[in-house]
C-alpha cells in the first residue's frame, strides 16, 4: 500500500482529548514522513498545539454555530484528501466532517459510535474496550498499517512562556500545583478539602500555587480555597494562557486536580498528577503516563450510585451525580500526596 499523500485529523476539543491526538500525530510524521497533515481543531484549543510543527491547521469555532461549519468548509473548498481520522463523535464534528472530502474516512467501531457516525465514515477503528482514551486515539493510525508503538508529545513551549513561569515559580523549592475546577461541575471536589491538602502541603514545605483560567466558575473556586485554609497560596488563577500553563507544570513536582485537561497537559510534559476520580474511571481517562498517585473511587462511586461494581458498568461510563466526589477524603489525598513526594525522593 503506497502511503497517503494527504491526512486530514477531525478532533476539535476538548483540551486534554487535544492533547491525546498529539502522540498520533508524532507517529504520522514518524511513519509517513512526506504525508501532509492537516488537523481541524477548535479555537481554544489551537492555542495550545497550534505551532505543532509540519502540521497545517484549520481553526473551527464552534461557538459561532453554522458559520463556523461554513468557514471550515471554505478554508477546505476543492481539496480532497487521501484520508480522514473522523476522532470526534459529537454531533456538531460529524455534521462539520460532511464538508471534508476524502477517499477513506475512518471513525469509531460501532460500539463507540453515536450521533450519526455510521453516516460519515466508510472505514472503522479495530472494536476494543478497556482502552484509555489515548490509546483509542492512537489506534485510528492503524486502519493505514501502522501501529502507535510510542507516546510522544514535545508540545512547544516558548521562551517567553517558561520565562514567565521561571518568574512565578523560581528556584527548586518542591512545588505542587493546584487546578480545582473542571468544566465538569459534578467532578470538582469541595474548596475546604483543597484548602486542608493546600496548608499539609505548605506545612511540610511545599510551595504551593492555585492555578486555572480567568472564569468567573475558576475565579469563585479559588477564592473559595482561599478563604477556608490557614496558610496562603501563591494564587496564579486567571493569570496564564495555555502555553503559561504548560510551563508552570513543567516547573512542579506534582498537580493535584479532578478530570480536567490541565490533567492531561501536566502529564503531557511529565509532571506527576494527583487526580481525582470518582465520577470518572482514571484508566479510560485519568493521565496516561502515570496513574500511580491518582485517588481511585470509582468504583465505589458505581456501587453507591448505581448499585453495581464498575466492572459492570459499561466502558467510559461517567458518574456525575452530586455528592460523588464527596467520597474522596482529605486523607486519601493527603497518603497520595505522601506517597508521591516519598518517590520523588521529597518527603
């Protein structure tokens, strides 16, 4: 089989799902080294993977409805591609994927698909379960006779970027950072348990600093563990873009976050991550890397909230029902935060 002269990728959120297309990418470039890839991706996120290079980028605003479909299709008009990764099942991306001309479109098996996707895609991903999300990803490379052997991410970061993280965070002082809010509100945790880890940490040592976007949800969370703890952070909330943010994991030990992409962007650039999962199953979507030092109740979410054993719980179910993330203790974060900082050799 001769290889593709042209690759068109369709995933255009959310963050850390971006984040997961980025190793694809890097096996692409490896394998097919004379393929030109084009990726549509959201706006937001093009900020953050956007100077990838040897990939042309096509930006889809989603929040501007049929017009951001129709510009999409403008930018593609009279080109046709060899191939198309169809990553994204949503409604809206299958609809916008109708514009893109390809010979081969490759989607979901059919256990994964939803919202019309049988309709636009004539080639599928091998069925699997139990996968992680990146792996999912990973295997649409496979229908073109490669395989994802390696994970690799090198997203850029620029100078000015890790010059200003230097700035925030100096020195090697043992830091942990702390992202609190999903865009998921049934996944955050309470401010008071973050504010109890925030003053162990601090008192053990630690520089500590509150991270996240400039949101008014962002803003009221971090305000909220500000005032329930004793010691203060360094508070960063609202103050970084993403390629900030990337910088400043890179400059901590550890990120202590529920299911978020900022999860997926510290684990991107090799910070260990402290994530918290109730309402989501960490091996379908907790970092890829390193899961070692994530608080697990997903389990014990399903049998509260659902009556039954995860196992029994289809792949990639979420629990998002109030009160979830309550059965996570301020000690089952604290032993975690220990045991990481005893492997990192910062107890």
């Amino acid at each position: 089989m001769s290889a593709p002269a042209s690759i068109c990728l369709l995933r255009t959120s959310a963050i850390g799902d971006v984040t997961h297309v980025v190793p694809l990418v890097r096996t692409l470039q490896q394998a097919l080294p004379e393929t030109a890839l084009t990726w549509i991706v959201g706006k937001l996120e093009r900020r953050l993977v956007g100077d990838l290079p040897g990939v042309r980028f096509v930006t889809f605003d989603k929040g501007a409805g049929r017009a951001g479909i129709r510009a999409v299709h403008t930018e593609l008009k009279g080109e046709r591609f060899d191939a198309l990764l169809q990553m994204q099942v949503a409604l809206r991306s299958n609809l916008l994927s109708l514009g893109i001309r390809a010979e081969r479109r490759i989607g979901y098996d059919r256990a994964r698909s939803k919202d019309l996707h049988s309709l636009v895609v004539n080639e599928r991903i091998p069925a699997r379960t139990g996968e992680h999300v990146l792996d999912a990803i990973g295997s649409f490379c496979e229908p073109l006779g490669l395989k994802q052997t390696q994970v690799r991410w090198d997203i850029p970061i620029p100078d000015a970027d890790r010059e200003w993280a230097q700035q925030q965070l100096p020195g090697e002082r043992p830091t942990l950072l702390v992202s609190p809010t999903s865009s998921h509100v049934l996944r955050n945790w309470r401010a008071e348990r973050y504010a109890a880890v925030i003053d162990h940490a601090m008192a053990r040592g630690w520089r500590v600093a509150l991270v996240g976007g400039p949101s008014h949800q962002e803003r009221a969370m971090a305000d909220a563990v500000l005032a329930a703890g004793t010691h203060a952070p360094l508070d960063l909330t609202g103050k970084d873009t993403l390629k900030r943010a990337l910088a400043l994991f890179a400059r901590a030990q550890l990120l202590l976050t529920p299911d978020s992409g900022p999860m997926h962007m510290a684990n991107a650039v090799g910070t260990k991550v402290l994530g918290l999962h109730a309402a989501s199953n960490p091996d379908r979507s907790g970092p890829y890397s390193d899961r070692r030092w994530c608080v697990n109740r997903y389990d014990e979410a399903a049998r509260t909230f659902r009556g039954k054993p995860a196992s029994e719980l289809p792949w990639g179910a979420k629990i998002e029902k109030p009160g979830v993330m309550d059965l996570i203790t301020v000690d089952d974060v604290i032993e975690r935060f220990e045991a990481a900082a005893s492997h990192l050799g910062l107890s």
